[in-house]
C-alpha cells in the first residue's frame, strides 16, 4: 500500500512534448526510493478523496474497483477511464528488450508485440516495457522521469507511453537506447553489428530492468483516457530473456525486503536459450546485487569468451530467481531438459525449477493475405489457387529471377546466424537446384554467413537471389508468392516463419526440433527433414543430405492434388495468439498474485482492443 499510495505522489506530471496537457514540470527525483515514501500522507489525502459510492454505482468488479482505487490519483473522477469497463483479469507486464512494430531483429519482438493485445483483448490489463530505440511517432513523452543506479553512476530515464489494441506500451528513454540504435533496430539493439555485443550491454540491461520495476508503480499519465493510474503492486511480471533476467533478482533484492511488491511473481520466458548473458565474474559487482545472489548467477564454462573460467550467467540467475520459467513450445522445453548440449548447458537448472512450454501464436492483423499491403493479389482460402501464381510471378519480377508460374520457387527467411542453418541451406543448394526449382534467400545477419549466400549467386543467376536486408514488404511477398518455405534450422525455439507461411498456404520444410516439431505436421502442414546436429561451427553433410532428399520430395509433390490440399490445411488453422493466451492466461493465474482472475473469453482483436491500431 505504502508505495502504491508513493507512487500516486510522484506521478503527477502527464504526457507533454507532443500536445497532450503539462500538468507539472518534469522532476527529477533525488534518491528515488525514499522520497516516494516520506510523502505518502500526501498521497493518501489522494486515496481518501476517492468516492467508494461512486466506485459501485460504476457496477464494475471487485477487481475494478480495485484497479480504480490503485488510480486513485484521479480521485476528482475527470472523465471516465477506460479501467471501469475492464471489468476482469490481471495486472500483466511484460518485459522485452524488443517490442514489434517499434523494435525488432526477430521473434522476439514478434511476441511482445503480439501476446499482450490478446490478453488484453480477454478483459487482462497489459502493459509491455522496452527499451526507446527511436523517436516513436506515436509514443508520447509522459515527462515522468526517474533516477536509476547503473554500476556507479546515476542515471536519469524518461518514460515514453502510448495505448494500442487494448495495451499500454511503454518505452524507456535513455541514451543508451536511442543514441546508439537510431531506429536501426533490425541490426543494431544489441550491438554495432550482428554477433558484436555493445561493451556496456549488462549496463544497459541493468538500467532497463530496473526502469522496468518502477513503471507500473510511477506512470500515472492522467492525461490519457485509457490509463485508469498506476498498475500497483499485485502485478505479475513476464521477463523474456537474458536482458530482463535481472528484474527478479531487484524485485527481491530493492523491493519485496521494504514491504513493496510483496505479491509480484515473476514468469521468465526463454526465447532463445542460445543468448545467456555470460560475462566475467567480476562484473557482478556492476549490477549492484547483494552478495548473496552471487550464487544464482556463478557459472563455469569451458569457454575463454568472453573471459575464461568463471562467469557470472544472467540467464542462469533469471531460471533461478522468477517464480515460473515458460518457453516458447512444448518440444523445446523437452529438448532444454534432454542434456547438456540441447539444454546448452542450463539442462541441470531448468530441472531444479521445471520448465513449461506454450507454442506461439503470431499476429494475424499484421499477416493476413487478405489485407495485404505488401503483396499483389489478395486471398484467402478459395482464391490461393488463383492468387498464388500472381503473387510469385510479382515476386520473381521483384528480385530479378525469371517469371514463371511453374518453376516452383523455395524460399528462406531468417536472421543469418547458425542457429537458422543457412551454412547447410548453402551447402545443399548446389545439390538440388536446376532449372526445375528457383531459390530465394531474405536474410541479414553474420557477415560470412551473409558472403556465402551472396557469392551462390554467381553460380547460379537465372535460378537464386539472397537479398541480404531485414525488408518486412519482401518477407510478405515471399509468403504469398513462394512455394516452399526451408526451415533448416539447427534448432529452433517455437519459429514463427512457419506460422506465417502457413497463414499464406506456404508450406514448410523444416527441421524436426522445437516449435517446428509441435506445429508442422509431416505430410499434411509440410514437409520433416529430420533433427540436425546442434554443432553450429561445423555443417554435417548428413544434414545436407536430408534437405536435398526433402527437397526432391517436396519438389514431387509439388502441382500434385495432395499439394493443394497440403495449401489449404495450412489455411485452415488458427494459427493466432487466441489459444496460446489463454495457455498463458492459466500459467499466470497458477502464480495466484493476490486478485488475480481470469479473464473474458474475448476474440483476439476484440472491439476494445481495435483502438489505435499500431501504425509506427
Ligand atoms: N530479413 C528479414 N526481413 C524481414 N523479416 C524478417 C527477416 N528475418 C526474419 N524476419 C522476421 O523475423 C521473425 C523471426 O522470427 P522467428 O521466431 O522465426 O525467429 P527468431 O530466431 O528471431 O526468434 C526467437 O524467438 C522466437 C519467439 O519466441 C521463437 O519463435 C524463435 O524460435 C526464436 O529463435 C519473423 O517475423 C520473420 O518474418
């Protein structure tokens, strides 16, 4: 109660730069913590104000009234907020250092954009953070500012919000951020080029997990219709990987022993267990944590990068320190606990705490081959026969390969590194491709990856084009005009590019591993190759072997009746975020954070969460 009632002290100000109404000058606050808490009679004058009649006659729940009085700096009830007609659910937030469409170099993004709208849209209040890589034309500036201890210095961030499809998305202003990233999000979030880390990244992550921790209690925006106050305490935060695995170890460490979020729980979610976080030993001491977390974070590897022996492991201290580890499909969560090498040496800890797999939905707003912008013809289910010829002759036109309706065309899209295995694609195309098959590569990522798939085209330049660049429009045009989508992938968490395909009628071949096992189906959704070797410096040719085989398979079926039909199962699914919410919805419920209930069953873009439609 204490800081929730701090935090509605605090949070006066409100949105500025942009247009919205100043209600205060922006603040920056000295020791932040401390004031909040010296002020709360000033606060609770706030809370006192509210009119508990009013708050029923409103005819909402229990749970919100009790959002309203957690808001309960708009005691003066200046115009309705949209809390009253959310009238279930939970206090969600999500943590990312990637948030589609603002910031994306891949599926990360892809899911904190797209899983917090359709929880939202089941009656859930949702907030997501992320880090402000640019000047968001829809992101407002909300002149909330806060003083944040980063190694030893202070620094100051500034919070950025806007509202859409039922969420509110928050963005973290800071150099760090923004001054090194400049909007290039496909290539440079993490470093100043693919598989470069940026030096100060633990100092970045650090700042951002704790910015993270503040937001839901201090962001107030009372100048927005949709923000009904502070989220409070009884939240439940969702960090997705190793850049938000510090947010458990602060909240235990700065909050839950002052009495604040002492019912916050904590679900971390693995997207990648190939990114930990694994730093020298010493730098413990730059993310300010009691000693007593060395121990969840102590890790020792036969590694010399990027110091030999002993390691302190975000990741590591991420599993250990939350309440709930989530990834993101079941057969991954069997292959992390499998062993060392799949488990990529984290198996033994995700025993101890258990590991739960949700396979991901995708954004079928923004993927839908009905609505298309990017794409020539438009279809759905009854006009892909028709539509799909178009669609690849206008997709052969556009990356300068022959047009020809019936040259069936294979395609691959996905970051150049080796978890993806454009290497084995690479090895193998010389195998298969003739003049009865045309290959399109979509790819940015590991420069010498990126040279090996340029350099086929010399080899080969009236059957195969890499287009080295991160182009969302050549993505959708390669779902609508492709034939078969290769997914080499040496593993592959959940994958979304199947998803997407499938949406299209674009049927996949792909590794059996991951989210690839668990959402194509052999012979009916698309094509199996078999489970590749996770070795990523070397390319079995045992691997190579198995997509040339597949590819002769799928290039058989290809025309055939069964291909068609193979068209229209992948058309037929539901491939968006409505049943994997409701999956998460249950694991988050399962936290038992105090009011917690469950939500509507909403449809994912449901009335209210149609407003403001992201448009970045
Ligand atoms: N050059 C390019 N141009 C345009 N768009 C491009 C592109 N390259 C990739 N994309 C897009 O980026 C996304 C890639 O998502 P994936 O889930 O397939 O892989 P990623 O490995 O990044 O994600 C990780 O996290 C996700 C989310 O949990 C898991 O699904 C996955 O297995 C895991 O590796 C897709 O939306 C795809 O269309």
């Amino acid at each position: 109660m204490a800081a929730m009632l701090a935090s509605h002290f605090i949070s006066k100000s409100s949105y500025g730069k942009h247009g919205g109404v100043l209600d205060s000058e922006p603040r920056t606050f000295q020791n932040r913590r401390i004031p909040y808490l010296r002020n709360q009679s000033t606060a609770y004058h706030g809370l006192r104000s509210l009119n508990m009649v009013d708050l029923l006659q409103m005819r909402t729940s229990t749970k919100a009234a009790s959002r309203l009085a957690k808001g309960a700096s708009d005691h003066a009830s200046r115009r309705p907020r949209a809390v009253v007609i959310c009238g279930s659910g939970m206090n969600l937030i999500f943590v990312g250092a990637e948030v589609a469409p603002w910031s994306k170099t891949g599926g990360l993004g892809d899911v904190v954009g797209g899983l917090p709208p359709a929880l939202a849209a089941n009656g859930h209040r949702v907030m997501t953070i992320s880090p402000r890589y640019d000047q968001y034309k829809d992101g407002w500036d909300t002149n909330v500012l806060l003083e944040i201890k980063v190694g030893d210095r202070t620094e100051t961030v500034r919070f950025f919000h806007c509202y859409k499809r039922g969420v509110d998305r928050v963005f973290v202003d800071h150099p760090m951020f923004l001054e090194k990233v400049w909007g290039k999000t496909g290539g440079k979030i993490y470093g100043p080029v693919t598989g470069i880390d940026y030096q100060d990244n633990q100092l970045r992550f650090s700042l951002f997990c704790q910015a993270a921790l503040e937001a839901p209690r201090v962001l107030n925006l009372n100048n927005s219709e949709h923000y009904s106050g502070p989220y409070g305490e009884d939240v439940v935060f969702i960090a997705n990987d190793w850049h938000t695995a510090l947010l458990p170890c602060y909240l235990k460490s700065m909050y839950k022993p002052h009495g604040i979020y002492k019912n916050a729980k904590v679900a971390f979610c693995i997207h990648n267990i190939a990114y930990q976080g694994r730093f020298a030993f010493s730098d413990f001491a730059l993310l300010n944590l009691p000693d007593n977390f060395k121990s969840s974070f102590d890790f020792i590897d036969g590694y010399d990068k990027p110091v030999k022996g002993r390691k302190i492991n975000w990741m590591k201290a991420g599993v250990l320190e939350s309440d709930r580890v989530v990834t993101v499909s079941p057969y991954y969560a069997q292959e992390l606990l499998s062993g060392k090498e799949k488990g990529v040496e984290m198996d033994n800890f995700l025993r101890t705490t258990g590991i739960t797999g949700i396979v991901n939905g995708m954004d079928v707003l923004e993927w839908n081959p009905m609505t298309d912008k990017y794409i020539s013809v438009n279809y759905d289910a009854t006009t892909v026969m028709d539509a799909k010829p178009l669609n690849k002759e206008a997709l052969q036109a556009e990356v300068g390969l022959p047009v020809d309706r019936n040259t069936p065309v294979i395609a691959f899209i996905g970051r150049l590194e080796e978890q993806k295995g454009p290497d084995i694609l690479a090895a193998a195309i010389p195998e298969f491709i003739d003049e009865n098959v045309q290959v399109i590569v979509l790819g940015t990522g590991k420069k010498h990856l990126e040279r090996q798939l340029v350099d086929l085209e010399e080899m080969f330049p009236d059957n195969y084009r890499a287009i080295i660049k991160f182009s969302a429009p050549l993505a959708h045009q390669i779902m609508a005009g492709a034939d078969i989508l290769a997914i080499p992938s040496r593993f592959e968490p959940c994958g979304l590019i199947q998803l997407q395909g499938m949406r299209y009628g674009l049927p996949s071949m792909c590794t059996t591993t991951g989210g690839l096992a668990d959402t194509v189906k052999e012979g009916f959704t698309g094509f199996h190759m078999g489970d590749f070797s996770v070795k990523c410096d070397v390319v079995d040719p045992a691997d190579v072997k198995k997509v040339v085989t597949t590819v002769k398979r799928a290039r058989a079926s290809y025309g055939t009746p069964a291909f068609a039909k193979m068209i229209q199962n992948c058309m037929a699914q539901d491939l968006s975020w409505k049943e994997p919410a409701k999956k998460w919805e249950q694991l988050l419920l399962s936290l038992e954070v105090a009011g917690s209930e469950p939500g509507l069953d909403g449809e994912e873009i449901a009335p209210l969460a149609k407003q403001n439609v992201a448009t970045p």
